[in-house]
C-alpha cells in the first residue's frame, strides 16, 4: 500500500475534489495524510467529512510547503509514499496503477492533464474543467482510463511523486529553508538524481491539475514573483550556480 501525502493551505474546494477522488478512487485502503498548513478553521468542513479516511496534521501556523510535507513524509507508515498537491485530481485505481509501475531506485512520476499550455512537453493538455465546484469527476476518470497505456520514459522529475520513504529521508527530503515552494523540488529532484536514483514517468495514469488556483489573484502574482526569485538566489548561493531544467527530460542535473 501507498501513504499519500497532500499538503493544503486555505483552498478547501480544491482539497475536497482531491481527497474525494483519492478515496473514490482506490483500491486498496491506502495511508491519506493531509497536512494542514495553518488555516485549519478554513478546512474544517473538509477534514470532518472525510476525516474517517484519512490521517490529519494540523500545523497552528503557517510553515511552508516543504516544511509540511516533510511533517507527512515523516508519519507515513507505509514503504511508499506519494507526494501530491493538493489541486490535484486522482485517476481511478491510481494505487493499483501505480504500484505496477514501480521499480526500487526509483522516483515515479505519474503524467499529468493540465488545462492549458504547460513548459512540461509530456503533459497531456485538455481543458476538462478549471473550477473544481463543477468538475465531473466520472467524466475524467473515463476520459483518462482511455488515455493511459503502459508507457515508461526517463522524463520524470515533477510531481505528483512516489518514492521510496528510506530513499526520501537519504537525500534529505525538501529543504525547509527555501522562503516557498519554488526550487525547492527541482532541487529535490536534483538530489535524486546525484544519489542514482532514475526519475521515470508512467502513462498508465494520469492525474488532472488546476494548476495554482491560489495564485492566480492579481495581488498574489506581484508577491509570488519576488519569492520565487528569493527561492532562486538561496537555490545559487547554496549550490554556486542557477538552477537549471531540461527542456527535453526535465533533468534538474546541474552542469
């Protein structure tokens, strides 16, 4: 079995379609770790209705995405884990497809459905919905179902992730010092990669992303800019040079 970690932060309609989808969708009775990112009366109605079925970290103060999923990393009980965020929606028998593709020394990437146009080449773009109030969720799930085949390449390095917990803690997980998420994952996966570890992509299912509906605000676009460059100069002073990604594998390997 898989324990799931989802990160969350004040968008409940968007955790409520995820964590549906990741419990409807299901195979087996898989580890579910929300990991509240302060913000927890915003969530509240979520986490009651499905708090039966998964496992809730409630953080009282707003500590950052890598901060929080390493919080879920570190309570999960289950050998592998699956890091997702949480505007994220899960294929049907996701657990089951997943775990068919997974080799040890791996990180595994399952490809994604977004929207719009994406700098990631492998992803499948097809607007199925950008409001997660009126997204079908079994219109997807057929729509993917016939989409997937059982396709591998070397093109892995973005999330949704699953990888071994051990493999996780070796590489020293995300580090929590970044000001927010940007970098911090390419640089996860750059660590990956120094340790041997092949970042894979599976086509035998896709998850579907809203892609950031938090920051597409006006007032959030200014801010978020400034942190990612932020990100982007701890990311040089820490390594001595930029980060880098290629365009065609989506290795983060620095040069």
């Amino acid at each position: 079995m898989i324990s799931v970690i989802i990160p969350t932060y004040k968008e409940p309609e968007v955790l409520d379609l995820c964590l549906r989808s990741a419990i409807e969708g299901q195979i087996q009775q898989n580890q579910i770790i929300v990991v509240v990112d302060g913000y927890y009366d915003i969530n509240k109605n979520v986490l009651e209705k499905y708090k039966d079925k998964i496992q809730i970290l409630v953080s009282d103060e707003n500590v950052g995405l890598c901060r929080a999923t390493n919080l879920g990393v570190y309570n999960a009980v289950n050998e592998l884990i699956l890091v997702v965020n949480d505007d994220n929606v899960f294929p049907h028998s996701w657990d089951i497809d997943l775990e068919k593709a997974w080799v040890p020394n791996r990180v595994l990437t399952p490809n994604q459905i977004e929207p719009t146009p994406s700098m990631f080449r492998q992803f499948h773009i097809k607007d199925l919905g950008r409001d997660p109030n009126t997204f079908d969720l079994v219109a997807f799930w057929d729509y993917e179902a016939n989409l997937s085949n059982d396709k591998l390449d070397d093109t892995g390095s973005t999330l949704p992730f699953m990888i071994a917990k051990k493999d996780y803690m070796r590489v020293g997980g995300w580090d929590e010092s970044y000001v927010g998420p940007w970098v911090a994952d390419w640089e996860f996966f750059m660590k990956c990669e120094m340790s041997g570890m092949k970042m894979i992509r599976t086509y035998n299912c896709h998850f579907y992303h809203f892609v950031s509906i938090g920051t597409r605000p006006p007032e959030k676009i200014a801010q978020n800019r400034q942190l990612e460059m932020e990100c982007h100069d701890y990311f040089s002073y820490k390594w001595g040079q930029n980060a880098q990604h290629n365009p065609i594998n989506n290795s983060k390997l620095l040069s």
